[in-house]
C-alpha cells in the first residue's frame, strides 16, 4: 500500500467511525471542506443499512409515544401528540 493509499484509508475510517468531518479535514490539512468530503466521504452499504436502522428505530420510539384518548362526546379517537400519519 502506498502512502497515498494508507492516508486515504484512514481519512475513510475515521469519517465511518463517525469523526466529525471537520476533525478529519484539519488532520489532513485541507485548506477546504469540500476536499475532505468530496475525496473520502464514500456512501457504503454498511453506512446505508445503520443509517436505515436508525431511522426504523426512531420511528418505531415515537409510535410508542403516542398518546391517544377516547373523545367524551363522540366516542372519537383523536390523536393527542405525535404524527397523524403514524398507524
């Protein structure tokens, strides 16, 4: 592997490690952002998989978190908090 490689690796791990990409540009001495984004941000299905784990995650919290109540004068369920959609 050459020194170029073993750089460009470790940018990579550090940014999928979830390093702040501001930490990662100034350990390679970007003068720009956008260099360390646009050479060593890489969308893996590893990232993509946790990304959507997460987001299954949060979505399946906040249904827990609705509160719903029977309406007194009309037998209505109505939603107290949370999204409208959620079912």
């Amino acid at each position: 592997m050459t020194v170029h490689g073993l750089r460009h690796s470790c940018a990579s791990l550090l940014i999928a490690y979830g390093v702040d990409i501001k930490v990662v540009q100034k350990i390679l001495g970007h003068a720009h952002i956008e260099t360390t984004i646009n050479n060593y941000t890489h969308v893996t299905t590893e990232t993509i998989e946790k990304t959507t784990d997460l987001l299954i995650n949060y979505l399946k919290e906040s249904k827990k978190k609705l509160w719903w109540s029977k309406s007194q004068n009309n037998k209505k369920t109505t939603l107290i908090k949370g999204w409208s959609e959620c079912k």
